[in-house]
C-alpha cells in the first residue's frame, strides 16, 4: 500500500476583510477572487481547537469519567519573508494588528492532483496578537505573525475533478 503523502508546498494564505460572507464552502471559495494573498509564507503553525476536560474520579472505587468543556482555539504562527512593498496581504496584516480589527483567514492547501482546483480550504476569523521583524546576518528578514483564531474553523474539501 502506498503512502499518500500531502506536500506543503503550494499553500497559500488569503486575508480577506472581517465583514466577507464566508457562512458556506461556496462562498468561502468566491471570496478568494477578492480577499489579498500573502506573500511568500515560510512557515505556518499548526491550526488546534481543544476541549477543557474535567475528570471526576470516585473515592470508593477505581471508577472514573470525564466532562468535556468548551471549545478553545489556538494561536496560530505565519513566517514571512518580508515584503515592505507588499500593498495587499502583509499590508492587510499590518493594519488588522495597528487597529484591533479582525480578518478572515483562508488557507488553501495545494491540490495534489495538478488539475488546478483548489486543495482543501481552512477558513476562521482572527485577530493579529503580535508582529515582529527578525534581522539575523547571512538570512533574509523575516516578518512573523501570530493570529488568535477566534470563530469556528471551517473545513471545506478540495474540489473533486470532473
């Protein structure tokens, strides 16, 4: 059985303002024709969604269970190289951070099937938390990004070919 083996190469990140209609896969995938794409990502962190969990254990027995809480999200870490001319989706990062505004986030995985349709699509609400430039010698200067997600994350599947 072979393995099957996504590549993260070919992802892209999309910021589109907080007021897009993204309530279904439809229209998430009509608001890439206008949301910014963000240059060159070196890395992006990992998307998590957690549950508190509460253990009750009773004193007389070795019986236990377990009480699920509320959905927590992650903070999510975007690695750019930057782009001071970057007018479209560091610029629109940098905004969000400078005036507490949210954006919608898109993350398109590649489609590993090469028939350009889109790969699977993430898409959550964000807040920008911190930005930082890194200038180290012999590298390129890099700009980091941390989001706080902070609406569900919604799953849309690649486009199946025809």
């Amino acid at each position: 059985m072979a393995i099957k083996v996504l590549n993260s190469q070919g992802t892209k990140i999309y910021v589109a303002p907080a007021a897009t209609d993204v309530s279904d896969c439809d229209k998430i995938k009509a608001a890439l024709a206008a949301a910014k794409v963000v240059g060159c990502p070196q890395s992006l962190g990992e998307i998590t969604e957690t549950r508190a969990v509460t253990e009750y254990k009773c004193l007389s027995s070795n019986e236990s269970a377990k009480a699920l809480g509320a959905i927590s999200r992650g903070s999510l870490e975007i690695g750019l190289l930057l782009d001071p001319e970057d007018a479209a989706g560091q610029k629109e990062l940098k905004d969000a951070f400078a005036n507490n505004e949210e954006v919608i986030v898109i993350i398109e995985l590649p489609d590993s099937t090469g028939t350009g349709k889109h790969g699977t699509l993430y898409t959550f609400k964000a807040g920008v938390s911190a930005v930082g430039t890194s200038i180290e010698q012999d590298a390129a200067i890099a700009y980091k990004v941390t989001l706080e997600i902070s609406s569900a994350i919604t799953e849309c599947p690649k486009e199946k070919t025809p």
